[in-house]
C-alpha cells in the first residue's frame, strides 16, 4: 500500500524519511510507529507542530522485509538503484520543489546521503 504525505505541501519545514514500515502501511501516514512518536517527541520538545509539516519519506511503499536495500539492484552494496528507487527519488525531488520549503530535515541515511549528493556536489564546485 502506497503512503501518501501528510502535512502541507507548503510548509515551511519537510521531513524526510526512508519508506513506510508496517504500522505506517496499516494506518496510511508517514511516521505513525515507533519512529513517528520519537519525531513527535522530538518536534513537541523544540515547540513544532507536526502537523505544520510536510512529512514524506523517498518511497512512499514498504520495502519487502522491511529492507531498504531491496530497492537497491545490488542488495546491500546500496551502489545500484532500481528503476523504482530512481522513480521514487525523482517523486521526492518533484515534490519537494513544488513544497519549497525552508528547511528539510533528512532523517536517515537515504533521504541524505542519495538525496542530497548531486546538490551537494554542485555546491561544493561552485564555491
């Protein structure tokens, strides 16, 4: 089952995760299970509202297994992206470009290292 965003499109904060694990598949938001009440900890604890973000993870299905490196088609060496994590990635980047918010918070290695690298690279080359 696919999990949509939740939150704004526009606001001001995005966060980013994974994918869905069980808890979000059955409830059909990001970030509702374990994760989610850690980030809602989180948010809570420096005065944000989470419903004031836009929250959306790099794919929105659950891996088999619940392991990302199936999206990979290389397994566990993370070097290969399938057809659907570039389609999914590309979503991301669609998504967030329309959104334009001011800040976006990676959380986990996928949403930033992936993500962010050609932006990075780029950034890094002109200064």
């Amino acid at each position: 089952m696919k999990v949509p965003p939740f939150g704004p499109p526009d606001a001001n904060i995005a966060i980013v995760g994974e994918a869905p694990g069980g808890d979000e598949e059955r409830e059909g938001l990001p970030f509702v299970g374990s994760s989610g009440r850690l980030l809602n900890s989180m948010l809570n604890a420096v005065g944000i509202d989470r419903r004031a973000c836009y929250i959306l993870n790099v794919m929105d299905i659950r891996p088999p297994r619940n392991d990302f490196s199936t999206f990979y088609s290389d397994g566990k060496t993370k070097r290969d992206p399938s057809e659907r994590l570039i389609k999914g990635r590309g979503l991301l980047r669609e998504r967030l470009s329309k959104a334009n918010p001011n800040v976006i918070i990676a959380l986990g290695n996928e949403p930033y290292a992936k993500e962010w690298e050609d932006e990075l690279d780029s950034q890094s080359k002109t200064g």
